[in-house]
C-alpha cells in the first residue's frame, strides 16, 4: 500500500490521467448498461399486447399505443412499419430495415467507440509511465558510484511498475464490456428481425380478416 501511494505521489503525471480514465470508463459502462436497459422490449410480453391490442382497435390505436412502450422494438420498430402499412407488406419490410440501419444501431453502438479507445489507449498510457520511469531510474543508477545508492535507487523499478498495472486493470475489465455489448447488440439485431416478420404476419392475417368479413358482410 505504500508504494502504491508513493507511486501516487511522485509519479502524479501519469497516476492522474490512468485514474480519470479508469474514471470515465466505468462512467461509460453504466450509462451503455442503462441505455440497453431503456432500449430493451420484452417480446414475451409485448407481442400478445400487441395482438391484443390490433385486434380490438386497429391499426391506428396499436400504433398510438407502441409509442407509449418500453424498448426500441416498440417505440421504433412498430411503428415504423405501421405507419406504412397503407403501401403494403413490401413497404413495410423496408421501412422496419431503413430505421434498424439508420435510427436503432446508430443508437445501440453510442459510446461503443470511447469505450474500445479507453481500453486501447489505457494499456498504452500505463506501458509509457512505466518506460519513462525505467529510464529515469537506470539513469539514476548509472549515476551512482556505491553499492547502497544503486540498492537505494532499485526499488524505483518495482514502481515504474505500478503504471502498468494500473493501465492493464482498466483495459482488461473495458475490452470485455466492450465484447458483451457488441454481442449484445448482434442478438438485439437479430430480435428486431425476427419481431418485423412477426408483425407481418400479424397485419397480414388481420388484413385477411377484414377483407373476409366484407365479403361474408
């Protein structure tokens, strides 16, 4: 613990930007969790709503109704597609690719890029406070002419050590958020998908419906 605060002190120049920037990386990572948290939909509980909800009101009350819903699925996807439904099924199937590729990723890969160059840029910073520290110290040593300065100036090298170290404890921890949100989103893509062919399928079937009541009407 000592040395930990004597690295502190007397290599302040770099223990000062590793700490901030261990400070903006968790700032980072809790507010990407909040905000997949916010954009998360819950199909399982909203899609028999949905249902529900576009066989009882139509179209028009489903599509007011999704607005006031949690997760981008919902607020986004729906109603994107339900506010082309007047063109066909076609426009719809692009609509809901148009908004994923223009509105929803851009949204869900926000901070995704400071977040990998904290992690970079961390080890980076650390590896450089501990060169030029060995630099400093073996330079210190050189100049020295007893055993006892040179035993003096040693444990210098055990603390250029600290910037490393420091540096590999905020990337580590970064670069695997880094990979689970990534991974996170790849699945949240292929969720938005699958919701999109199953609106569909629901506005074609209801379609269906009401063409067969006017003729049986």
């Amino acid at each position: 613990m000592s040395a930990f605060l004597k690295f502190v002190t007397s290599e302040w120049y770099f223990a000062v930007p590793l700490f901030l920037m261990s400070l903006v990386a968790v700032t980072l990572v809790i507010w990407r969790i909040l905000l997949n948290l916010d954009a998360k939909t819950s199909l399982n509980e909203f899609l028999p709503k949905f249902q529900q909800k576009l066989d009882a009101d139509g179209p028009e009350a489903a599509l007011a109704w999704c607005r006031t819903q949690k997760g981008v699925i919902a607020r986004k996807l729906f109603p994107a597609a339900l506010e082309t439904r007047a063109q066909g099924l076609t426009a719809m199937r692009r609509a809901m690719a148009n908004v994923i590729e223009l509105e929803i990723l851009p949204d869900l890969n926000f901070l995704m890029a400071p977040i990998l160059a904290i992690a970079k840029t961390a080890t980076m910073v650390g590896l450089l406070g501990t060169v030029i520290s060995m630099i400093n110290t073996f330079s210190a040593i050189e100049q020295e002419t007893t055993a006892g300065g040179v035993t003096q100036h040693s444990g210098a090298i055990g603390l250029a050590l600290f910037a490393t170290a420091i540096g590999l404890v905020t990337a580590i921890p970064l670069a695997f958020s880094h990979v689970l949100f990534k991974d996170w989103i790849a699945r949240q893509e292929l969720k938005m998908k699958s919701a999109g062919q199953k609106l569909l399928v629901l506005v074609q079937d209801k379609g269906q419906g009401q063409s067969a009541a006017r003729r049986v009407g």
